[in-house]
C-alpha cells in the first residue's frame, strides 16, 4: 500500500521516527516530491531533523530488492570502526521498513543537487572538489578479512555489460536506444576495450556504483556548505575507480551534451553554454583528483596508473550515459554520437585524456 500525504503522520508515528509532541507542537510539514519512479516525500521540521522518506511504487522483488540494498548499505556504513569518517558524509539513518518498503533517511533542508548548483553557478568550485574526493576515500578502504558482505551481490556494473546483450534486449521498446547500441556493437575495437575493462575491474572495496554529480547534495551548515552523497541504491563491493569515473564522467559528459545539436560539426560551445567547458573544469578536476590520489597514498607510478584505468571507466560510463540518454526519446541525436565517440578516443588514449582533456599534469 502505499504512503499519502495524508497518513504520513500516523505512519511515522507507528515506526516511532517521529515524536507526538512534533506533531502537537505544529512543527511539522510533510511535502510531497514528483517526477521520480518512487513514492517521495519530505518531511520539514525545526526542533528535530527532517525527513525523507523513500517508498518503491512497485512492489515486485527486483524493485524492493534495489531499495532493499541501499538500506543494508547505510547499516553497513553505520560500523563505525570500520568507517569512522563516513558519517559526517552521508544522511542519517533511521528507518526500513521490510513490509511496506519504506526508506527513512535525514532531509537537508535547501538542499539541492552538485548538479543543480553547478549548472546555476557555471562554475565548478574546487574546494567542493575536495570534498568529494575526502568523501569518496572515506568507504574506498579495504574490507577487514571475515567481515560480512552477504548484503551484496558483487556483481559487474551493467555498463560493462552491454556486449553481452543483444540490441533491443537492454531497454526494449526504444527504436533510438537499439539504433544507437547497433553502433556501438559495430564497433568491433569497442569491444575489445569494454573485455579488458572487465578484466581490469577488481571488487575490492565497498563502491556507491552510481557516482554522479545528481548523487551529491549540497547544503548549507553552520560552518559553510557542506555535501552528502545519496541514492545507495547500486551499491556493491566492487572496483573503486568505479566511482571515481562516474565523478570524471559528469564533468565530461556535462561539456559534451552541451554542444548544439543543430550544429553536429561544430567544435566551439555556444556563447551560452561556454561556462559548461571543459576547460572551465579542469581547475576542479585537478583539485579532487591530487586530493583522492594523497588521500589513497598513491605514488606518484601508482597514481599515473590509477588515473589511466580511472579514464577508461569514466569512458564506459560516457557510452552508459549517452544510452540512457535515449531511452525516452524518439532518435538519436549528434552528442549522442559524439559523446561515443570521445568515449572511444579515451579508451584509446587516456594519456592524451589527462593531458588534453582534463589538464592533468603527471
């Protein structure tokens, strides 16, 4: 059944995630969130944390099982010698409710996305870089022998397994979607780089498996603004370059999918969109990747080679983001194509990546 607007009060009340003097006392506001594949909603209040509170619209296994995940990660992340510094990163944990498949985390109020304030600002701060990177390597730390891992089905992102299906099988029902995976499946190079990503790809440490700039929230405390990272629905011991490539991924892929598509052979950004280049992001880019590699005692040998490998997984991601990227509509459009192609180009090179693209000097 699920949760209304109306009732939300007496639900919370019955998980005991809320104290009836809240509600007495009026201070309490329960706003619903749309435009999401979920039941959303938030709840304000001032003299205790707000709420958000996430519940599946569908109720069939692989949905619950996805929310499922996610709530067994933020207990997992809640082992406090294990993760000593992750808390101070990620909402607070209240509630899982198994029957109702409800998810009740802490709400920042005037939160908004590292998207949302990037696109408004047009600038990439690199200090929030930093704290990216500082969040990042909070969980990126191995796995103490004999721990648990149960909760995870370790198991290869799906983007590194687009060749093992065949057209229209990933996302059926979209004509531009099989169109655009028949051009990377023509792409017989493609593959060969996409076999090495997954022989390349080591499950050592617990990955968020979804890193992207709308996963990081971005709000203001007492001592400036701070950032959280959500959404551990893709969570999974895995390969942590994973996560920094969906980080590298959205600068790239922000630049890419702004060129004007009624321009397909243009190389210049409209006057517009300049202040989503590239080079505009290279300053912050820089900032969290010296940060992450100091953080993960990289030498300087060990950090050239991680940053390589870190590319090719930002690669894949690109091509990942250009499929979903048609799923909903009618064709494919010319930063589809160009963003597989740049994808390409890295994995061919992720030297002249670094150096040209991201303006990293190693």
């Amino acid at each position: 059944m699920l949760l209304t607007q109306e009732h939300l009060c007496y639900y919370l009340l019955e998980r005991k995630t809320i104290e009836e003097k809240v509600l007495v006392d009026g201070d309490y506001m329960v706003l619903p969130i749309s435009g999401s594949r979920n039941n959303l909603f938030k709840v304000l209040c001032k003299s205790r944390k707000s709420l958000f509170i996430k519940q599946t619209s569908k109720f069939d296994a692989v949905t619950t099982s996805v929310l499922t995940r996610e709530a067994n990660t933020y207990r997992f992340l809640s082992q406090g010698s294990m993760y000593p510094k992750v808390a101070s990163g990620l909402p607070t944990f209240f509630d899982y409710d198994r029957q109702r498949h409800t998810l009740t985390v802490e709400y920042f109020p005037g939160a908004q996305s590292i998207h949302e304030y990037f696109v408004k600002q047009k600038s990439y701060f690199p200090e929030l870089a930093v704290q990216q990177a500082v969040l990042l390597h909070s969980y990126h730390t191995p796995i103490p022998e004999g721990t648990d891992t149960s909760i995870f089905p370790k198991t290869l992102p799906w983007a590194l397994q687009i060749f093992d299906f065949p057209p229209g099988q990933m996302f059926p029902g979209s004509k531009a979607n099989e169109e655009l995976m028949s051009m990377v499946y023509g792409n017989t190079e493609l593959k060969g780089h996409f076999d090495q990503l997954k022989a390349d790809y080591k499950m050592t440490t617990l990955i968020h498996g979804d890193i992207k700039w709308m996963n990081f929230i971005i709000y203001p405390a007492a001592d400036g603004m701070k950032q959280s990272l959500i959404d551990w629905e893709l969570a999974d011991i895995g390969d942590p370059a994973w996560d920094v490539a969906g980080l590298i991924q959205s600068y790239i892929s922000t630049w890419v999918f702004s060129f004007d598509n009624a321009d397909p052979r243009s190389k210049d950004l409209k006057e517009n969109m300049k202040g989503f280049d590239i080079t505009n992001m290279q300053a912050s880019i820089n900032s969290f990747w010296k940060t992450y590699a100091a953080l993960m005692q990289h030498d300087s040998a060990t950090a050239t080679a991680s940053l390589y490998k870190c590319l090719r997984f930002a690669a894949a991601r690109i091509v990942q983001t250009s499929i979903e990227g048609v799923v909903y509509n009618p064709q494919i459009y010319p930063n589809n194509v160009r963003s597989l192609q740049l994808a390409f180009n890295i994995l061919k090179s992720p030297q002249n990546a670094a150096k040209d693209l991201l303006g990293i000097k190693l």
